[in-house]
C-alpha cells in the first residue's frame, strides 16, 4: 500500500492527531498535584488553546487546530491570552483556510512571524538494522527516567542543572495511555531521546532530542526508523510528525521515507 493521496479526509486526521497528542501531553503537566506549572487548556469549537503559567515559550502557548469554523471565536482566544499577560502563537495549516480567515487574523493584529512543516509517511514493517554502538530501550519504569530527562535537557539546549524540570513536566506521559518514551545509548552511554504517541491508527512522533557530544552519529535516524517500525506494530495507518521548516530534523523524516504535507504558518500578536 502507497502512501495515501493528502485528501481533505486524510488532512483533517493528521490535524486531529496533532491536537490530540497535544491535548495529552500538556494535560499530564497540569495534573501534577497542585498544578504547580500553572496549565489551562480552553477549547474554543475545535479550536484548542493552551497556556502555561511558568512556561512563557510560544509551543507551551499555543492554539492548535483552527480553521474558518472557529474564526467567530477569534476574540475570546486573543482575550484569554490577553487575561493573562501572555503572547501566543496560531498555527495556521492550509486545509480549509481561505483568504477571509486570513485577514480576519489581521484585522484582529496578529500577524505572520514563521513556518513549520508537517509530514506523513507510513508505517514500516522491516525491523530495523541498528548501527552496531546504538541500542534503543523503551522506557517503562521510574527509576530509568532520570536518564531520560538529562538527555532531553542538554539536547534542548539547557544546562543539566535543569533537569528536574525535563523529569517533573514529562514522566507524567511514562506509561500514559498511547505514550511511548524511548532512550537510544551509544555504546552504553544515553545520547538521545524521542516520544511517540498513538491513537486513532495514527502515529505522531512529538519529541526528539539529542545530546550536543552525539550529534551527527545517526542516532536521530535509528530513532525514526525504529518508531516507524513500532507503529507498525500498533497497527497504525500512518505516521506524522512535525518540523522546523528546511531543519535536519525534516531532512532525516525525509530520508526515512515521509514527506511534506504542507508548510504552516505561525502567527502571533504583534
């Protein structure tokens, strides 16, 4: 079976899938007891808006899976983030979106600051061939997760001093329904990481991190290769993941056998 023509069908589960995993992810930060990161998520249609309070970060404040459907809740959207002191960003993705919608966004001040691509593919069913230093562990107990998250904070450009807050805002997703957490070592040394989620017979590959002294190695491959492969194994139907438009991140899906479904548009106030 052939990778299945981007039909508004197909673009509106790639759409779902996002929102879903994000809906997910940023809800097991926000069930931590007391809810010390301060995280709110309102719904709008469709249209879902996240916020929180110690995270001032345009991907932790965001609004995923707008369309012309919701265009009448624009100002509410704007007025929570407005409420609480806080830009945002608007992902604006091609299917459904037509010109009013557009210059609805900057009647209302927000304008166009980037773009980000986002790819499908298929599931693979070879297993794949790891280069002889790399082994990938799925992670499943606790006690592994401070491996976890030191590779996830250096290779996100952090000090590891950082690290308890890679561990506290993400061990919630360790054995969370449709999560699946994987560490990949060369020769024994934990080097990067990568996240997928699952649902609806979709795959969506939401994190990857490499830490700076293992960069170049093909171990961000091997991760893809091998998610491809366990969302083989889930029984799902496709693939999709997210990008920084022209990075080696998408260059290495490319590689892998995805390929683009459509370049989005970020948008924020001015």
């Amino acid at each position: 079976m052939g990778l299945p023509v981007l039909t508004e069908d197909v673009a509106k589960r790639i759409l779902q899938s996002e929102t879903r995993y994000f809906t997910s992810r940023i809800s097991s930060i926000g069930e931590r007891a007391g809810n010390p990161e301060g995280v709110e998520i309102r719904t709008f249609g469709q249209t879902a808006a996240f916020y929180i309070k110690t995270m001032p970060w345009g991907l932790f404040n965001s609004v995923k899976g707008f369309s012309p459907d919701d265009s009448g809740s624009l100002e509410e959207i704007i007025a929570f983030y407005r409420e609480r002191n806080r830009s945002f960003q608007l992902d604006i993705n091609p299917p459904g979106m037509g010109p009013e919608c557009l210059k609805t966004l900057a009647e209302h001040g927000l304008y166009q600051t980037g773009f980000h691509s986002v790819l499908y593919g298929l599931p693979s069913s070879v297993s794949p061939k790891l280069p002889s230093p790399v082994t990938i562990i799925e992670l499943k107990q606790e006690a592994d997760f401070d491996l976890y998250a030191g590779v996830h904070c250096v290779g996100s450009g952090m000090d590891i001093a950082h690290k308890h807050h890679f561990a506290n805002n993400n061990i919630g997703l360790l054995n969370r329904p449709g999560w699946k957490l994987y560490l990949a070592l060369w020769d024994g040394v934990p080097a990067a990481v990568a996240m997928m989620h699952t649902g609806n017979n979709i795959a969506s590959f939401t994190l990857a991190a490499t830490a700076p002294d293992y960069r170049r190695k093909g171990l961000q491959t091997a991760l893809l290769q091998w998610r491809l492969h366990e969302a083989y194994k889930a029984g799902c139907e496709l693939v999709v993941a997210q990008a920084s438009f022209g990075s080696s991140s998408q260059h290495n899906m490319e590689r892998a056998g995805m390929q683009l479904a459509w370049t989005r548009a970020v948008w924020a106030p001015l």
